[in-house]
C-alpha cells in the first residue's frame, strides 16, 4: 500500500492460510490466545468450565454505540437494564462510540459526564438486588473507538 497526503491507500490484504481447531492444538497446544493471567486457554481451566456447566443460561451482553450524552439512548438503556431484573447477564460489555458528538472540545467532558450518570445504573445493586448474592462482582468493560478521542488542536 501507500500513504499520501494523509490517505492510506490498501493494494492488497492477506490473511494466514485457514487450518481446524485440531491442527491448531497439535503444535500449539492449549495456548491462552486471548491474553490475561492465565497462561492455558479458559476452555481448559478446570473451574470456568465447571462454572460454565452448572450455568448453561449465562449470558454475556454486547452493546454498542451507546451515545451517553443522548438522554434517549439512555432511557432506553435503563429500560433494557430493568428488563434484565429476573435473570441477570455475567457481562455487560459496552463498546464505543459512547459520544453522539465526537472529535469535539468537550467531547472528553461529554464522556465524563455520562459515565459519571451512567455508572450508578450498572452496578447491579441498583437493578439486580433481589439475586445480588449470586453475582458478586459484575464485569463491565468499556471499548472505546477512535471517534471517541477529541480532535487534535
């Protein structure tokens, strides 16, 4: 490829040729791919998969483009969230842009803002306190994407 007057231009994409789980295994064994502490892939942990079979309806939620400066993305939001009140996720993974108005000024202080609204609402205190006992501790991780960034002054 080439990259002139701030366009990168792509001549050609190549991937590694496809090949089975199984011949994977064989010369790399049960490698954590994935990254994290554990050096073994979670597939071969013997507690998660102990954990996944007793909670066969575990479920982890994805959600995107959750704009937290709209105050109707965020009713809506909350809405799902009660929505969950019977049978809470393991998960919530929210993945940007979390901003309507991106590359902006004040789209730091638009962010901050709207995590400091948005967080009380995801603690699982708030929504799930009748099966607060099962999950003690919630994951929620945030994935935040390039327009997400204030722009360069």
């Amino acid at each position: 490829g080439s990259y002139d007057s701030s366009l990168f231009t792509v001549r050609e994409v190549a991937s590694v040729p496809l090949e089975s789980a199984e011949e994977t295994r064989a010369v790399f064994g049960n490698t954590n791919w994935f990254g994290g502490d554990d050096p073994i892939a979670f597939r071969c942990n013997p507690k998660l998969c102990v954990a996944e079979r007793s909670n066969p309806n575990a479920q982890i939620v994805f959600l995107s483009d959750v704009h937290l400066d709209d105050s109707r993305v965020m009713q809506a939001v909350y809405h799902m969230l009660s929505g969950f009140s019977a049978d809470a996720p393991l998960a919530f993974i929210f993945c940007g842009n979390f901003c309507s108005r991106s590359r902006q000024p004040d789209t730091m202080e638009l962010l901050h803002t709207g995590f400091r609204r948005c967080c009380p609402a995801l603690t699982f205190r708030a929504y799930f306190s009748n099966i607060w006992s099962k999950f003690q501790t919630v994951s929620l991780q945030r994935i935040p994407s390039g327009y997400n960034m204030p722009a360069k002054r």
